[in-house]
C-alpha cells in the first residue's frame, strides 16, 4: 500500500511512541526512505518534544522547595493525628 | 531520583503510622511534577505555588484513603489536576475549556508545519534564555484540553494508562489529544525554532529509530 504525507502525518505520535502496527510501521518506514518532508515533520516533532521536556525548559522559583517544605511542616505540625511529639 | 517502589510503600506505611516527619521524604521526588502540572495549567508561577503547597497538603491531610492500587505519583497528580482546575473555575477559565471540548469533534485533520531544512537543535540552545522562552510560550498557546495530556505524557512521563486515570478521561481519548498536541506544538514551533537550527550543509541520511 502506498501511503500519501497526508497518512503518514495522522500517525506521528502513535510512531514517536512506538505504538504502531507492524505492517503499518513498515509503509511509514518505506515512505519516510523517499518523502524529506515526513522525515522533516518527524525529526522536529520529536526534537522539539526532548526540548521542551528538558529540565531546563522549566526551571523552579528558586526557594521553591524550602518554602513547600516550610509550610508542610506547619500542617504536619498542625495535623490532629499527629502522634509526633512537640519536642 | 525518586524512591524505590518497596521503599515508597514503607514511607507511606510509616507516615500512616504516626511518622508524620517521613512525608518530608515521600515527596521530595514528585516537587516538580505538581508544580509543573499546576504552572502549565495555570500559567501563573505564584499561584501554581501556592497550589502546588495546598496540593501536597492535602495529600498529607489524605494519604489514608491512598489505595496501593494507584502509583503514588499518579495519585499526587491526580490531586494537582484537581486543585489546578477548582482554580481555573475560580477564574473563570473553565468557559475556555468547555469551548475547547465542543472545538475537539471539529479538528480532525492537522497540517504541521513543512520545513525540510530543520535541523535538529542541539540542547544546548536552551542555554539561551529565549529558547527556553518561546518553548513555554507555545505549550501555554495549547487549548487546556490538550496542554494537560501533553504535560502529563511528554513532561511528566506518565504512561497512557496513568494519564488518563489522572485526568479521568478514556484511554483512547489520551492519545487523540496527545496526536493533537503535539501536532500543534510541531507546527507552532517549527518555524521559531528552523530560525535556531544550525545551517543545512546538504542532505543526509537520517536515523530512524
């Protein structure tokens, strides 16, 4: 079965993902060997997915974590069930 | 680096139990996780905070009714998607959200963005501030209804199934949003970042995974 760009583009994910079926995989792969358009929407998709993934893409306010654990503490403190000792 | 399963089992068991302290512990590994999933919802860094603190409150307040069933971090999630939403409401947003679920039967087909001279960016480039800037733009651009199963998947690597036990919506339904998502993302993205991408010295063969 030849496939058209259009086939090809419904299916990105479920390729980045590794989701697809063999048979269907094989014709995605046959036309991505001749269509640089496929390979180019493929390769971006994915690297733009690692970039935005990346830890650095979102970084915590600094104090983030200190102030969490501040207020956590308060609750745990607070928390009726509490069976620590205020010691 | 979060916990080892057995272990996360025993800090649960043990916070259960009167050793309130451990919570501290429990989790340390998943900070980032509720907050992301609560900034990207809210695009408000203060707010997703201050939610963020009420999120882990509240699962300390409720860790009782944690059912080993669940992952823990799916569980947590769970909860910041829940808190997250309770304040869009708040603000009015959900009218955007519900216009978006009525948009979805309607976009069907996605044209991403042709561009055969990308190249791939090297990571360093989120080195630069922009970068990293325009990156968050464009999944705030994201209709809530598919930023949330992007965030969750490709952010937070929640798998397909604990996805949607945290958003409360169908298998199937994951991963139509999650196409769409990243479709729009490609396309949004695509011509900022060529811009970024180092010069094309000619065709060669790609790797295929």
């Amino acid at each position: 079965m030849t496939l058209e760009c259009k086939n090809v583009w419904e299916h990105v994910s479920e390729y980045l993902d590794k989701q697809l079926d063999p048979k269907l995989l094989m014709d995605i792969e046959k036309h991505l060997e001749n269509c640089e358009v496929c390979s180019a929407i493929l390769d971006s998709t994915r690297n733009i997915l690692i970039l935005t993934a990346d830890k650095r893409t979102y970084e915590l306010p600094v104090g983030y974590s200190e102030r969490l654990h501040a207020r956590l503490e308060k609750a745990i403190r607070e928390a009726p069930e509490s069976k620590n000792d205020f010691t | 680096m979060p916990a080892t399963p057995e272990r996360e089992k025993e800090l649960i068991a043990r916070v259960i139990a009167g050793e309130t302290d451990l919570f501290h512990e429990l989790i340390r590994p998943y900070e980032r996780m509720v907050y992301l999933s609560i900034l990207t919802m809210l695009r408000n860094e203060q707010e997703a905070e201050d939610a963020a603190q009420e999120v882990m409150i509240n699962a300390f307040r409720h860790l009782k009714s944690f059912r080993g069933d669940a992952k823990f971090s799916t569980w947590l999630v769970t909860i910041a998607m829940n808190e997250g939403r309770q304040r869009l409401r708040k603000a009015k947003a959900a009218q955007l959200e519900s216009l978006d679920e009525k948009k979805e039967e309607r976009e069907g087909d996605f044209t991403p963005a042709v561009l055969t001279d990308w190249r791939e960016i090297p990571s360093e480039a989120l080195e630069k501030k922009e970068m990293r800037q325009k990156l968050r733009e464009a999944v705030e651009q994201l209709p809530p209804i598919y930023r949330e199963v992007l965030v969750l998947r490709d952010l937070e690597e929640l798998n397909q199934e604990e996805t949607a036990s945290a958003l409360g919506i169908p298998v199937t339904l994951v991963k139509v949003r999650l196409h769409r998502a990243r479709m729009m993302l490609q396309k949004l993205l695509a011509p900022i970042l060529s811009a970024a991408a180092p010069a094309r010295k000619g065709f060669f063969g790609r790797m295929f995974q």
